[in-house]
C-alpha cells in the first residue's frame, strides 16, 4: 500500500511540474513578447526622428522654408520626401 501512495505522489508531483512548467513558459513568453515590442517601437521612433530631423536639416541647408513648414503638417508630403532624400 505504501508504494502505491508514493507511486500515486510521484505521478501527481510530476504532473503538477509539468503545468508548472507550461503556465511558466507562457507567462514568460508574453512577458518576452512585451518586453520585445516595447524596445522595438523606442527603437523605431528613434529612428523615425533622427531621419526627420536630418530631413528637415537639408531642407533648411537648401533653403527650402516652405517645404519645412509642408513637412511638419503635412505626412504624406513628409514620407515622400524621406524616401527622396534616401532616409527611409
């Protein structure tokens, strides 16, 4: 009868690591996944507006005040000129 409990103890103990383990992972899954799409949108608007400011330093350096002003109200405007100038 006592091996039968330990059997018993030892399925039970092996299941419960088992779930352990998989609710674990997934916390720690997510956790990465958060983690992870935190650090790439710093990283994409910091490079969005390095580009805008280098953009808007060229237009300045070329004279083009108007195209500044276009640039900060207008995002379409904006983005083609990023691709003209090579900065996306």
């Amino acid at each position: 009868m006592c091996n039968l409990s330990e059997g018993i103890e030892r399925r039970g103990e092996l299941r419960g690591r088992k779930l352990g383990e998989e609710v674990g992972e997934k916390r720690g899954e997510l956790r990465g996944r958060k983690i992870g799409e935190k650090i790439g949108q710093e990283r994409g608007e910091k490079t969005g507006r390095k580009a805008l400011s280098v953009l808007l330093q060229k237009l300045m350096q070329e004279g083009r005040k108007e195209d500044v002003d276009r640039v900060l109200q207008d995002d379409e405007y904006q983005e083609q000129l990023l691709l003209e100038y090579h900065l996306k």
